[in-house]
C-alpha cells in the first residue's frame, strides 16, 4: 500500500475503521462515563440552585424557566470535550505506542485529519446530544420529586436554541467560536511537542503561557497608564461602527489566526515525527 500519497479515501476509510475497531470500548466508556457524570451533575445543579444566579425565578407563575442555566451547565460539556481531544496525541509520549502509530499505512494528513474530525467535529455533536439527553432527563427526575411537585415548580424543556445568548452582538458570538476552537486546538497540537506526560505538560504550558501573556499586557497597562496598578488591565476601547469594537476585532482577529497557526502547526509537527 502506498504511504506516500497526501490523501486517499479508502485508505483514510481504512484508519477509520482499525481506529474505530481497537478503541471502541474506550470510546464507549468515555461517553458513557460524561452522560452519567452530566447527567449526575445536571440534577444536582437544577435541585440545588434552582432559582439562583444561573436560572430566572418567576415567582408569581411559580416556575423555573432555565433558559439562561442551560447555557452555564453547557460549559461542562466543551470542558470535557477538550479533555477528549487533548487525549488524542497524549499516547505518543510512549515510545511504543509512538513508534506503533507512526507505523500505521497511511500519510501523514491522513493520521492527522482523522482525529481531528472525529474527536472535534464528530465529538462535538456527540457531546453536545448527549447534554441533550441528560437535560431531558434530568429534568424529567426533578419534576417527579416532591420538592418540585409540592412547590409547583416548572422547568422548561431544554432547547438548542438556548445556547445562544441574544445580549451578545454577531462580533462577540464569533470570537466566542474561535476562542473555543483556539483552546480546542492548542489541546490537540501541544500534546505532540512532549515526550512523556503529554496532556499534563500541554495544560500546564497552556496556562503558563496565558499568565505570561497576561504579565506582559499588565506590564504595559501600568505603564501606558499611570493610574492602574497592581494586576489589572487597562484598554481604551474605541467604536469603529454600529455595535463594532476595536477590541472586538483585535481578539477576533487573535484567535482566528491563532486558530490556523496551530492547525498548520500540529500537521507539520506530526509530519516531522513521521519522517
């Protein structure tokens, strides 16, 4: 079989496959693992702050309408997601399980491209079904206990549509986006620039370099303006149009290309590794 081709459909069917075959009960365990932990963590959340600051009271209608809950619950999934696709590369810091994988018939795109998708892309609508799932259910638990019947509480159904927060303008929503899929990304690459530890060693270069970044950015608050000190942040922030900010751009701007730079990054690092 030829290895040296950039792409090739049967042959990325082929990864798929050996990859889905082998590793299937790891997979099933791991999605069975975070419907059991959400669905755990989205009763708890719903009977123990069920009119607090993440969810709206109406007292007169005497229901809970979770709406705005929804969406801070839904964190927990893009956490565990990122755990999952920081897993990805994380066996290469052994030497067997490197050299076993590098082996594999297929290019270097190939085995990169793969996980990509099915652990981001595909990963995503499975996690995001199975967050689904539990908030049907758990509200379906909570609605039959007694503290729900006797106090005559309601909580509305979860919907999709309520992920997305109507205060925030197109800008801010798009640079959420890339922000997450920034942080997805550095999840995914960073692992392959380590040894051993890899996952380990990718959070904690992650967060080291976010607090550099953010001692630089102090550093020149407090310089560029003498009334901030200590650790804080001091931006002008200047209006270019109708509901469009310079810092708008400027962080849109930052993690669209952040996004690309570790995207080309992790291919030709996986590449190196390979040759």
């Amino acid at each position: 079989m030829k290895t040296n081709s950039f792409f090739n459909y049967d042959r990325f069917m082929l990864l798929a496959k050996q990859d889905l075959m082998i590793n299937r009960n790891k997979y099933l365990l791991t999605y069975l693992s975070f419907a059991l932990g959400m669905y755990a963590f989205l009763v708890f959340q719903m009977n123990e702050n069920p009119y607090g600051v993440s969810f709206q009271h109406n007292i007169i209608r005497q229901s809970v309408s979770i709406g705005y809950g929804y969406k801070n619950l839904f964190t927990m999934v893009l956490f565990a997601l990122g755990g999952f696709v920081g897993l990805t590369f994380s066996g290469l810091g052994e030497k067997s399980k490197c050299i076993s994988y590098l082996l594999i018939p297929a290019s270097a795109f190939e085995k990169y491209a793969y996980p990509l998708i099915f652990r981001i892309v595909i990963g995503f609508i499975i996690f995001t079904l199975i967050f689904w799932l539990d908030a049907q259910l758990a509200r379906l638990t909570l609605m039959n206990t007694p503290k729900f019947l006797i106090q005559e509480y309601t909580i509305v159904p979860f919907q999709f549509y309520m992920l997305q927060d109507s205060r925030s303008d197109f800008f801010i929503n798009l640079e959420m986006i890339f922000a997450l899929l920034l942080m997805g990304l550095s999840l995914f690459v960073v692992p392959l620039f380590f040894r051993k530890y890899a996952l380990i060693g990718a959070i904690v270069s992650i967060l080291l370099v976010f607090f550099l970044w953010m001692v630089v950015m102090v550093g020149l608050s407090n310089v560029f303006d003498p009334n901030f000190h200590k650790f804080n942040l001091s931006f002008n922030n200047f209006q270019i149009a109708e509901h469009v900010y310079l810092l708008d751009l400027l962080a849109l701007f930052i993690t669209v290309v952040g996004s690309f730079f570790f995207l080309f990054l992790g291919y030709f690092k996986l590449k190196e590794k390979q040759l």
